[in-house]
C-alpha cells in the first residue's frame, strides 16, 4: 500500500519530530492537537531545529520551506478523513489512546492503517477499540526523532502481514530503522530501559549518590552516552512512570514497582526537560 498522506496526532516532543521527518521524506502531513497554540508550539520547534540544520550546512533556506510547507495545522480528528496512515502521539494514556482510535476508526478512510507511537501500551488492545485490528499497529519512535534511526514496529495479535509490510517500508522512507517486536508490554525498548531508569530513581531515592554523580558513572563507566537521570528528565518523567505502571501491572511483578521519588516528583509536577525541572535544572 502507498503512504502519501498522514496524520500525526500530538504536536508534542515525539508528534512534532514525527511530523518533521515524515515531511522530510515527502510525505503531506497533517499535524493535529487539542489546542491552535499547541500544533503552533510544535511548529516553532521543528522550524528551530531546521534553521540549526541550514546553519550547519546540511539545509538549504528552500527545503526548509518545502518540509514546512507540507505540513498543515489540524485541531478536529475530522482531519483524517483523508489520509492514508494515522499516527498517534498524544499522552501516555490508555483511556486517551482508545477515545482517539474510536474517533479515528469512524472517520479514518476504511483502508487506512491506524499506528501508535506508544512507548508500552499494548497494541493488541487499542486495536480491539476498532472495527479495523488487522489495520493497527505500534510505531514507537525514539527520542530525538530527527536524531535516533530505530523504530520499532509493534504487532498486535491481529495485525496483518500487509499492514506490517507497509508501516515497516514507511519506516525506511522516513530512513529509520524498523525493527519487528511482538505486543508485550513496554515492547524491548522500554522493558530494558525503564527499570535500569527506575533503578537509578530508587538510587537517588536512598541516598547512594547524587544525580549528578550517578549519571557520572552511567556515562563514564558504562559507555552511555547519557545518564539514566538526564535520560529520564529528556523522556518526561511522567512519561516514564506511565511506563513503569504498565511494566509493574503488565507482568504482576514487584520488581517493576516505580519509584515513590519518581511518583512524588510527577505529582509535583517535575516532568524534567518539557517542565524546566526533574533531576536535573533546565533554563
Ligand atoms: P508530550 O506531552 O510532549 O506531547 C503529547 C501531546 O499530545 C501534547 O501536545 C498534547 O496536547 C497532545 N494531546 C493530548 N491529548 C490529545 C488529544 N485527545 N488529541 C490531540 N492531541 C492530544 O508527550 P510525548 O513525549 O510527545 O509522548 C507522546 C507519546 O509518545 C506517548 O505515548 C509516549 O509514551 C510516546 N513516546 C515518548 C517518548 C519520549 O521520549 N518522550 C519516546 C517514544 C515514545
């Protein structure tokens, strides 16, 4: 099946940079979210990181209005009555996630593929929200999305080989790197990345070390190239509680249990980077 037009719905970190390497690719992008000032927000960003890209050579003034211009600002999901592929990038959240597939499943035209770039909600279960399951998929990006080539390409139980084919060859138009997981939670990015986060909270949460210090040794001695703490502030925090629920209640396993520090900071509302505070301060 050929992808000429998409959806994006979520203008935020992971929607925005989706939406710049899919226009990138050549693709017509309509860019949805709740709010006007919000798809604005996300479009004032992509145009930072492209006017980086022009100073640094690799960009010329007129392909960055020919990517822009092949994007167009969506506030209603009615949008997507014309699009060939959907995909969702809104909060982490199971009951927003189903709400949106439903509304898309009645609008979205009947052949259109339906993705989630979720980071370990299981796709199985968006999927039966819709009368289309074998047209349902994860698409889970990484974060910087200009800057990180691996995708995973998630299936559902009912996903169809043709679907995976077509998201997978997406992928590779967009110059990523697809890679085929099964529907588990927190898929393999997250299953192995969160509880190593999780564990360096639980750290900082004792009193072995300082952020600072503990990301010191991530980096220094473990080759990251960034620690688990500023890693988690770049993630979101919230992002990676809602994570670590889904691992802890997936599995029934107390050794995916979050954080009380993780807890207390997203109620505090120290999301990390996107809020100015997590582990770490930014300005
Ligand atoms: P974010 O908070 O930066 O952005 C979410 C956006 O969704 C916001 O702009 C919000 O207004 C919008 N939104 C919420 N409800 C909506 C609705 N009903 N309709 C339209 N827009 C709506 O979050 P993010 O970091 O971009 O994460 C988005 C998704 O990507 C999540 O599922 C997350 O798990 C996943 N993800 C995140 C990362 C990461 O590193 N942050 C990496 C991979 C995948």
């Amino acid at each position: 099946m050929q992808i000429n037009r998409i959806m994006v719905v979520g203008a935020g970190q992971m929607g925005g940079g989706i939406a710049q390497v899919a226009a990138q690719a050549g693709l017509q992008v309509v860019l949805n979210d709740l709010k006007q000032e919000y798809v604005d927000r996300g479009l004032t960003f992509m145009t930072k990181l492209l006017e980086r890209n022009i100073a640094k050579g690799k960009l010329s003034g007129e392909e960055k209005d020919r990517i822009l211009g092949r994007i167009t600002p969506s506030i209603s999901l009615e949008d997507a009555a014309e699009v060939d592929f959907v995909i969702e990038a809104v909060t982490e959240n199971m009951s927003v996630k189903e709400k949106i597939f439903k509304s898309l499943d009645q609008i979205a035209p009947k052949a259109a593929i339906l993705a989630s770039n979720t980071s370990s909600l299981p796709i199985t279960e968006i999927a039966a929200t819709t009368e289309r399951p074998e047209k349902v998929i994860g698409m889970h990006f990484m974060n910087p999305v200009p800057v990180m080539v691996l995708v995973e390409v998630i299936r559902g139980i009912a996903t169809s080989d043709e679907t995976f084919k077509t998201v997978h060859d997406l992928a590779l138009r967009m110059d990523k790197h697809p890679v085929e997981v099964n529907d588990f939670p927190g898929f393999i990015s997250n299953r192995v990345l969160m509880p190593m986060i999780n564990e360096a909270i639980y750290c900082v949460y004792e009193g072995v070390a300082t952020p600072k210090a503990i990301d010191e040794v991530m980096r220094m001695g473990m080759n990251h190239p960034m620690g688990p703490l500023t890693l988690a502030d770049f993630i979101g925090l919230d992002t990676c509680l809602a994570i670590m629920e889904v691992l802890y209640q997936g599995f029934s396993d107390s050794k995916y249990r979050p954080c009380p520090l993780l807890r207390k900071m997203v109620k505090a509302g120290w999301l990390g980077k996107k809020t100015g505070k997590g582990f770490f301060e930014y300005h």
